[in-house]
C-alpha cells in the first residue's frame, strides 16, 4: 500500500513558505488535528476535488497545472485509486498487466524507470 505521498508533499510545500499548519488549516477552513493526520497518513488525503483545489491554492499551485496534477496523482495513489484520467484510457489500462509484471520480476534500476518515464513520456505527446 503507497502511503503519506500527499501528506509529505503537502507538508514539504508548507515548510518552503514557510506556513505552519494552524495557518494553513485557517486559510483552507479544515481542522488543524485531522489535518495533522493526513500529513502523518493516519487519514486518508481527501477525495473532495473541490477541497484539493483549495489545497493546491493555499500552498500557491494553483497556477502551475503541472503541481497541481502532482497533487491530485499524490491523493489518488495515497487512496489506492488510479488516476481517473489515467484509469479512462483503455490502451493505458491494457499494458498496467504486463508494465506491474515486468516490475516485480526484472527490479529495474533508477536508470531505466527514468528511461521508461520518457519513453512513455514520447509516447503521450505522439498520442496528443
């Protein structure tokens, strides 16, 4: 189970603006004790999408789509879900099977999940 992908990065981008957690919790209208253990992966992130864009806004990602997709892939994951823009692509879900079986059996090195990554990369961008 992927666990604390939401929590940590919401709370490395508190800490770069330097922005406690009561404050934090005041300008999104969410209680600073339960948000503490989403941080902390004791909760679940929230599957409200209106709520993960109050989020993405307080901590200023609301203006690079690219963060914010990174922030909702982080919920997802964190909730055991695939992303559903990801989940409605039947070709995508076709090679999940054999992408999952290659992982557990071959172990592949950072070098080559990079590999993959732009290799996969490519193919979206041939595909747009």
């Amino acid at each position: 189970m992927v666990v604390g992908l939401f929590g940590q990065l919401v709370k490395n981008r508190r800490a770069h603006l330097e922005l406690g957690l009561r404050e934090f919790c005041e300008e999104l209208g969410y209680d600073p004790s339960n948000w503490s253990k989403i941080e902390r992966a004791l909760f679940p992130p929230p599957s409200d999408r209106k709520l993960l864009e109050r989020v993405a806004t307080v901590l200023g990602m609301d203006n690079d789509p690219q963060q914010c997709q990174e922030l909702y892939d982080a919920a997802d994951l964190d909730r055991n879900q695939i992303p559903k823009d990801i989940s409605e692509d039947a070709h995508i879900m076709s090679m999940l099977p054999a992408f999952m079986r290659t992982i557990r059996e071959t172990k592949p090195t950072s070098e080559e999940i990079d590999e993959l990554m732009k290799l996969l990369r490519e193919d979206f961008r041939e595909k747009i």
